[in-house]
C-alpha cells in the first residue's frame, strides 16, 4: 500500500542505525539496500543514488568487496526502474559488475545475492524488450536465460523466496517469447511456492500474473478463476484497499475480454460503491477505471467520456499525476470521436502538461505529445501539431536520447502526411531511420523503413512501397516481431494491388495474373501468421486483405471464404465496425459469383450496423454496396430477358409473314407514354410526392436503394 511507504522507511532507518551501533558491515550493506528499496517505492530515485553512492564508496575505501557489490546491486535497482532506456542500460552494466563480485564468493548468501543480481538484469530484459528497443527478441530470450540461472542459484542456496522470483521472471520471460503454456506452467509453480512461504501478498500477485497471462494467450476463461481468486484472497486476508482494487480492475478487464460486458460493469460499479463507502478513496478511483475499461471495449464513447471524466477527477484528488494523464489522454481521444474538439484539446494540453511535469516518465511523455498531436489534426491545426512534436523533439535531443527523437520524427511523418507534405513526411522519416540506426534499434529503424513504404504509396509510387516492404519483412522476422511481419505483408499485398489497378493492365493478361497471384500469396502469408498470434482483430484484419486480392485474383469463391472468416473474427473480438467492413466484403465477393440474395443480406447488416454506430461514411460505403448488387442482378435479369427475345426473334424468324401479323391479337400493345406514365404514377406513390418531371432522376426524387425494390 502506498501509505505504507513512509512506516516503511522509518524502519528500515531505524534499522540501518542498529546496524552502524553494532558496527557490522554486512548488517549495514543490507540495511543501507533496503532504505533504498523504500526509496525506490516511493518514487525518490535522487535519494536512492546518492545513499547508494556514498556507502560503495565508503566499502570501496575500506576494501569491503561484499559491501561494494551490494551497493553495486542497490544502484543497479535504483536504474531498473522504466525511467528511459539509458538507464536500463546502466543498471544492466551495474548488475552484471555485482554479479561478477559475488560469483567469486562463497557461500549460501552469495549465491542468493548473485541470484538477486540475475534478476535485476531479467527485469530490465523484459523492460527493453516491452519498449521495442533494440532487438525485443533477443531482450526476452535473454531475460529467460538469465531467470533460469538465478533459479539454479537459489535452488543452490535453499532460498525459497528467490526461487519464486525467478520463477515469476521466467513466466513473464516464456509469455513473451509467445510460449505461453510453459510461461503459465512456471507461474502457477511460483505460486505453490508463495503459498508455501504462507506469503498472501505475493499469492495475490501471482494468481493477478497468471490470470493477465491466460488473456495475452487469448484465454480469458481460463484466467478468470485466478482473477477471483486473487480479489478474494487481498479481501480475506485483508491485503489493503489498494490490492482488492488492483484485483477487482482485474477480474473486469477478464470479464470484458471473455465479452461478458454487462458482468463486468456490475462487478466495477458494486467495488465503486463499496470504497466508496469505507472511503477508500484510491481504491474507489481504481474501480472507477475498471468501470472506464468497460465502456471502453463495449465502444460506448459517450458513457466512456462520462467514466473518464469521473476518473480522472479522482486521481487529481489524490495528485496522482500518471494515472491522471493517462486518463486525460483516453478522455481527449474520446472527445475527438465524438467531435467534441474544442475539449479535446484542452484534454490533452493538460495531459501533456503532467507529462512534461515530470520528467523521468519518457514513455508517458511520447504518449502525452501523440494524443495533443491527435487533438490538433482533428482541430485542423497542422502547424500546431508540427510545433507540438518539434517541442518534445527539442526536449529528447537536448537529452541525448536518440530513439525517442526518433520517435517524434515518426510522429511528424504521420502529420505531413495529413497535410500531403508528401516530401517532409519523406525527409522526417530518412532523419528517424538515421537516428534509430545510431541508437541501434532494430524496431525504430524497420518503422521508420515502413513508414517510407506508406509515403510511397500515398504518392502512387507503389512498386516503390513494395520495394521497400520487402526490405522491412526479413528485419521483423528476425526481431521475432509477428505483428508487425503480418502488418507489413498486409501493406505489401496493398501496394501490390493498387500497383496492378493503375497499371492499365488487361484482367486476363499475363503480368495482372502474375500480379494477383503474388498479392494472394503475401496475403495468404499474413493470414496464416495472423492464425498462429490467434488474436482476433488481427485475424479480421489479414482475412479482409486477403479476400480483396482473392476478389481481385477473379477467386470469387475463396474471396466470400476469407470474408467470412473475418466477419467471424470480428464478431468474436466485438468489434462492430470491423465486422460491418466485412461483411461489405462478403457481399461483394458473394454477388460476383451470382449469390446475389446473400450478397444483399449481407450488405444490409453491414449498413444497419453502421447506422447504430453513427458512421456516416460505412452508411455511404453499404448503401453503395447494395445499389451495386441490385444492378448486377438488374443486368442478369436483362441478359435472360435478351436471351428469350433472340430466342422468339429465331423462331418468328422461320415463321410466314402472313402468320406473324396474324399473331399479334388487336388492342393489346401499350405505347411508350402509357408505360412512362404508370412508371411516374409508382415512384411519386413510394416516394410521396404529387408531381414528377419525366426527365428527372430517380435519386433527385427521393429513391433510396430499398425503395428502389419497391419500385422493381
């Protein structure tokens, strides 16, 4: 609890004195590491250095090698935190040089204290590999080496506690190389051992880790049970306000991501109420997030705006800056979708205000600037947004810090782009990949090389784009970047697409079927990738590509497959608005291959779905859709009715003229103004109008699409 850290601090001071009274300096190297763990809680990094500092050096001075190498171990925890990657890389120089010390000492405490250190370098693995810098990859993989050799040091030692730590750490280190039976395998093991240790706190936070887990493995059934767990255990054991919070916050973003939305609210707005009432004011705030989560994956941006509003009020009141920016974020983005602009920039001027406040949160930072950048865009005030990103530029640069500079670059590619400023957007985006390059981020650099693809393709320079994608494939799949190896083979069937539409080629010549052949592979690629990160959005979104270039590749049947597929995937993940987009796509692959009835079904969920989303543009995009429909069924219906009168021309044809005349009964034939009229009587009927020019068009008049139906 945070209103623990001040008692907490006092003891570990009282502490350190007993320890220099009695002059040990072992006892006095251990104390002086958990003052600065206290420090570090409270968020007093200047403290914790300086402490650290003068007491390696006071142990260097009196030639104390185990003294020394704890508070080489104390500064190493001083910089794990995520306070940029400059230090991560400093506290990983300082941990390995304390592991070293204490790998040529003896004994159980050495070992555990090497341990320690191996674990200090596992938590800054997986910081570096969560930020994408460098080779996230190569950052996980390390951090699980290094996790399975503080395990065997503890082991070693008979340290139960450290054992599961880093079996925690090896957990965290599998889920993120994506081996997620054995990350939660190794966790729920980390766990028998917290209950053995009768540790409820550490229980709470490893049933909250593995419920987290089941959910990036995509399934939050199966973390549900652990998440209730963790909120019954904090609640039993009377863990404190804070922890039953965190543990509520997480048994709703379960529920959310198991779709059980009207559960999940009930749970958030019931701990709302309870902290309420013991005036657990910080936990209260939490579960007012919780209830801010909820309406943020049922889409509800106007009862979400309320939430956000609500929460972030909350958080200022108690001063805590992060979460309060964090939330003034949400709510500004929120305000731009419901084009409330005016608020929402003022939303994200106060956002980046606290950011920029504080200023060892560098991520926070960079979020803040993207959201007052977004508010900006959605203002139309381009040179505002520029000025915005050349400030936090200015700021990173100034501080030597190059993939956060480069970071802002890309950031003012996407706005130049906004404003066709195609030749600054290229400019800005060759100054990142040179950053990115110094600071040897593999990640930043294969951004940066993609970004240069989407100039290209806005500029119609497509085989240009794909030029470049294809250098940006094999750099991904070596960082073992699977989103984004699917998002750029997806943006290269793009290109190759639009390649082939500008082209002027023949649909049957030899180069279009090479070249839809090749979109349908790369493609199918991504779809497969999309299938093996089982994420559903990402499998709705590689499924529609690869239904457009099967459409385009004249595979009629496949491409109202992979459509329907999509629909599926974004239905599951409820997501609305993709799931309309797809279905935009089935009916037109389905009417291509004259499933007309299904096509027009599927083009009228689509725009029903729109009108309940308020999306004007994808009400536009299903009506179109479905005129196209009726007149490709239109033109069938007249090529069968040209088909029978050729068909009765031949036979008149063999027939005598005589007979031919003869045939035609008298009286029957209608004249051209007596059709003209009944047609006018029909439409001013549907459409309820009293008068109609024969010359004026039928959308002029007030027929819709469905009306049109009517009219057949």
């Amino acid at each position: 609890e945070r209103e623990e850290g001040e008692p907490a601090l006092a003891k570990a001071n009282a502490a350190l004195a007993v320890a220099r009274d009695l002059n040990n300096t072992s006892f006095i190297a251990d104390a002086v590491r958990k003052v600065v763990h206290v420090y570090n809680f409270l968020g007093r990094h200047e403290a914790s250095h300086s402490l650290a500092s003068e007491e390696r050096a006071k142990f260097k001075k009196a030639g104390d090698s185990r003294g020394e190498a704890t508070m080489l171990l104390a500064l190493a925890e001083t910089e794990a935190p995520d306070r940029g990657r400059g230090r991560c890389e400093e506290a990983l120089s300082l941990a390995s040089e304390a592991q070293e010390a204490f790998a040529s000492m003896s004994g159980a405490v050495a070992k555990s204290l090497e341990g320690e250190a191996l674990l200090v370098q596992l938590n800054v693995h997986i910081r570096r590999g969560d930020s994408r810098a460098g080779d996230p990859s190569q950052s996980f993989h390390a951090a699980l080496d290094a996790g399975k050799e503080a395990l065997e040091l503890f082991q070693a030692a008979g340290f139960v506690k450290g054992q599961a730590m880093a079996l925690h750490g090896v957990a965290a280190a599998r889920m993120n190389t994506r081996a997620f039976d054995g990350g939660i395998r190794a966790g729920k093991e980390a766990l028998r051992l917290w209950q053995s240790l009768d540790n409820i706190r550490a229980q709470v936070f490893e049933l909250q880790s593995i419920a987290t887990w089941c959910m990036k493995a995509g399934k939050p059934q199966q973390g549900y049970p652990f998440a209730q767990e963790a909120f019954d255990l904090a609640r039993e054991e009377q863990c404190g306000s804070s922890w039953e919070a965190s543990a509520l916050h997480l048994i709703v973003q379960v529920l959310c991501a198991a779709g059980l939305y009207d559960r999940a609210q009930q749970v958030a707005s019931d701990g709302a109420s309870q902290f309420q009432r013991v005036q657990a004011r910080r936990a209260e705030a939490v579960a007012l997030k919780a209830q801010l989560s909820v309406q943020l994956a049922r889409g509800d941006s106007w009862q979400a705006l309320q939430a956000a509003k609500q929460a972030s009020a909350a958080f200022a009141e108690l001063g805590d800056r992060s979460e309060q920016s964090a939330i003034l974020r949400i709510q500004s983005s929120l305000n731009v979708k419901l084009h409330r602009l005016e608020e929402a920039l003022v939303a994200a001027k106060e956002a980046l205000k606290l950011n920029q406040d504080t200023e060892d949160c560098v991520f926070e930072r960079v979020y803040g600037m993207r959201t007052a950048v977004d508010a900006q865009l959605a203002n139309e005030r381009p040179r505002d947004a520029i000025q915005v990103i050349e400030d936090e530029r200015d700021f990173y640069s100034n501080n030597d810090n190059r993939r956060e500079e480069g970071i802002m670059l890309l950031n003012m590619v996407t706005v130049h782009l906004e404003s066709n400023s195609h030749e600054d957007a290229m400019w800005a985006a060759e100054d990142a990949q040179a950053l990115f390059e110094e600071a040897e981020d593999k990640t930043g650099e294969a951004a940066a090389m993609q970004m240069m693809a989407v100039i290209h393709m806005s500029t119609k320079a497509y085989a240009e784009a794909e030029e470049a994608l294809k250098k940006v494939v094999p750099m991904l799949q070596q960082l073992v970047d699977r989103k984004g190896e699917i998002g750029c083979l997806l943006l290269m069937a793009q290109a190759i697409e639009l390649r082939l539409a500008a082209s002027g080629f023949e649909l049957t010549s030899q180069k279009f079927r090479q070249g839809a052949f090749q979109a349908v592979q790369v493609a199918k690629e991504a779809a497969i990738l999309a299938g093996k990160v089982a994420e559903k959005p990402l499998i709705g979104a590689a499924q529609c590509v690869l239904s457009r270039v099967l459409h385009m590749a004249a595979k009629g049947g496949d491409a109202a497959q992979a459509a329907k597929v999509a629909v599926s995937a974004f239905r599951e993940a409820g997501d609305r608005r993709g799931e309309a987009h797809a279905l935009i796509l089935s009916a037109t692959a389905m009417a291509a291959i004259d499933q007309e009835g299904d096509a027009k079904d599927a083009a009228s969920k689509a725009l029903l779905s729109f009108r309940q989303l308020g999306d004007k543009q994808g009400e536009q995009l299903a009506e179109q859709t479905i005129d196209s429909i009726d007149n490709l069924a239109n033109q069938a219906q007249e090529g069968e009715m040209q088909l029978q009168l050729q068909q009765q021309q031949q036979q008149q044809a063999a027939q005598p003229l005589k007979q031919l005349v003869s045939g035609a009964a008298p009286g029957t034939a209608l004249s051209i103004v007596d059709v003209s009229e009944k047609v006018k009587r029909t439409v001013m009927e549907i459409v309820s109008i009293a008068d109609l020019e024969n010359d004026t068009p039928l959308m002029t008049a007030g027929l819709t699409s469905q009306s049109a139906v009517l009219l057949r």
